[in-house]
C-alpha cells in the first residue's frame, strides 16, 4: 500500500477492536445494573421485613435477620463487582470506552 493510502485507512486499523470493546463494556454494563437491580430488590424486602408491624415475634425477627443477610450479601456481591469492573478498566489506562466508564460512575452512586 502506499504511504496515501495507509494514512486514509488510518482511522479503521483498531475499528474492529474499539467495536468488541464497546459490545463488552455493554454487556457488562447490563450485568451490573442487573445485580444492582437484585440488591435493592433484596434491600426493600429487609426494609420491608424490618418495618414494625404491630408484635414482635421469634419467627418475624428471625425472618427480617435472614432478609437483612440476604439484603447485605446482594449489596456486597454488586460492590465488588463494581470494583472489579473498575479495576479492569483501570489497568486499559485509556483505552477504554469513556461512555462505560461514565455509566460506571452513575451506576455506582
């Protein structure tokens, strides 16, 4: 090829690597925000089992116990997924796709 006609292709050497970038940080993307989905549902159900509902009993204690450790496990679960996908995309040092890393920080608050 000639020096032109490199410099026209230029632009589309890595297209096909920013593409199966972008496809990957998508899908890992939904994937986090499906777990994150999973905790606050986990969340509202030990809300839900904490709130005071007139007596309480052995049984409704020890249900809102179970769903506080179900709720906090599924919280620490999209934690550290988070901070594994933060990590990754940390150790691309800029090579990855700032819209990812963006809806990253969003998803995290």
């Amino acid at each position: 090829l000639t020096a032109l006609q490199l410099e026209k292709l230029a632009p589309y050497v890595g297209l096909r690597m920013r593409h199966t970038q972008r496809v990957l940080s998508r899908r890992m993307l939904r994937e986090l925000s499906e777990q994150v989905s999973e905790a606050e549902v986990e969340v509202e159900k030990a809300v839900v089992a904490t709130a005071p509902l007139g007596e309480e009993t052995a049984q409704s204690v020890t249900e809102a116990d179970v769903a506080v450790a179900c709720g906090k496990a599924a919280v620490e679960k999209a934690m550290r997924a988070m901070q594994a996908a933060r990590a990754r995309e940390g150790q691309k040092q800029g090579t990855g796709d700032a819209n990812f890393t963006e809806s990253l920080a969003r998803l995290s608050e």
